[in-house]
C-alpha cells in the first residue's frame, strides 16, 4: 500500500491524498511563520507572536487560523470568559489559550487520550473523556460553570462533529461562539466525509441556513435543537463559526 501511495504522489504530487494527509500544506518558505501570517493575511495581531514564540509543549495551527481567532474571540480577552477545546494533543494550544485570554479567563481541554492528563493545571484544565458522551460534556461544562466558546478540534471525524455540535451548541451562553476547525476533513473518506458525501459536514451547515431562513420558505426545520439559536453562521477555508444569541422574528420598517 505504503508503496501505491508514493507513486500516486510522484504522479499527482499536488492531489490532496484521500487519506488525508497534509505533508503537502507544509510551511516550508524563506519567511519565519510569523513574517508568513503577517505578509499572507495581512494581520499584526499579538497571537502571531503568542503562537511563533511558543515554548514547551508544541503546537500545531494552519497559518491562516491565527487572523480567525483573533476576530472572534479578541472580544473576550482579559475578561472571565469560559473557554472550551476539544482536542489537547501536546497541550500546547492550551498554553496559547492562556496567554492569548489572560488569567481570569477559564480554560478547559478534553480529549479520549488520557495522555493528555499531564497537561492538566499547567495552563488549564484538562479531562478525559470522549467529544460525544453527553453525559461527560455536561459534567464539564457544569464544572466551568458554564461555556461562551468551544473550539472544535477534536477527532474531525463526521460522525462526531454533529453530536457534539448539537449537544453543546444550546448549552452556550448568548453571545458565544462555536468554532469548527480542519473541516478539510469533511472532503477525505478516511474522516468519514467526501465529496459527495452526505456525512460531508458541509452538507449539516447547508441545511442549517435553511433553517436559519425558515421564515421565508415554511419548510420544518432539519435542526430542531439549533435553528432557534443561531444568529449566524461563518464559513472560512476549514473553519465554521456559529454564532448563538436569541433569534427573534424578522421585521422591517419604511422610514422618510
């Protein structure tokens, strides 16, 4: 097999790989990745700085997510805010967390590897557990005394990003965001996507705007547990953002 890929590679070297690998995305440039995001996206935010001096526990970010963070979350810094990752890997994004938000925010990871554990109190909390125990996600958020953000960027598989989606979705407080991340994901089978499938996450936000609109077209909705609660939905190269806050009947009005 190991033998099939390397001469599809040699052939297609620009294919992204149907089992998802992402050797090819690389950064590999002249630049520092900080002088990378800066010139690329055109952003002078302190979390580049933040994320290209990072020491101890390492981490992994696609260059293109810092300027994302940092406009949906730059809102809560320096305040009591309530933040929840799903995924803590080598712990070093919780330790990016804690410096991006300052001490009085409340962090939290969860991931199923109980690994994950010896990074528990070095910049937050940490438990384990699995994305699509309900039971388990409710103890967590009761224990942070409730969750203004959850950033998805746990298993990425298709069958576990709706679960926890419309489990935890509903427990945010208004105001607060939900942000999906490496939904490239949704494209590659071995993540239970493709595609033209319909596990392809893509597909679940689609039918969520249709939701979001049913004022206009009087169809049930797909989301019952969602449509009521988001006020909008972002769709960046592989992340989505939604956004919770009271949805209230649409009106308009002719002035002058």
């Amino acid at each position: 097999m190991n033998r099939i890929k390397s001469i599809i590679k040699s052939i297609f070297p620009n294919w992204v790989y149907e089992w998802g690998s992402i050797d090819q995305f690389a950064f590999s440039g002249a630049l520092d990745p900080i002088s990378d995001i800066q010139e690329k996206y055109n952003f002078e935010g302190d979390l580049i700085q933040i994320y290209g001096s990072n020491k101890g526990a390492k981490v992994h970010k696609w260059h293109h997510y810092l300027p994302l963070y940092d406009r949906y979350f730059s809102r809560f810094r320096n305040t009591e805010v309530r933040f929840l990752e799903i995924g803590v890997s080598k712990g070093g994004s919780m330790q990016m967390w804690r410096r991006y938000f300052g001490d009085r925010a409340v962090i939290f990871g969860i991931d199923i590897n109980p690994d994950c554990k010896q990074y528990d109190g070095l910049s937050g909390n940490i438990r384990i557990g699995s994305q699509t125990d309900p039971f388990f996600l409710d103890a967590v958020v009761k224990e942070m005394g409730g969750v203004d953000i959850v950033l998805d960027d746990g298993s990425h598989h298709m069958r576990h990003i709706p679960v926890t989606l419309q489990h935890l979705f509903p427990k945010l407080h208004n105001g607060g965001i939900y942000m999906i991340e490496d939904l490239h994901n949704a494209y590659w089978r071995s993540a239970g996507g493709g595609y033209t499938s319909k596990r392809n996450f893509f597909n679940i936000i689609r039918y969520l705007i249709d939701d979001m609109h049913h004022w206009y077209h009087g169809k049930p909705p797909k989301h019952k547990k969602l449509f009521n609660l988001c006020s909008g939905i972002s769709i960046h190269d592989s992340i989505a953002v939604l956004e919770k806050n009271i949805v209230h009947r649409p009106t308009h009005s002719l002035i002058g």
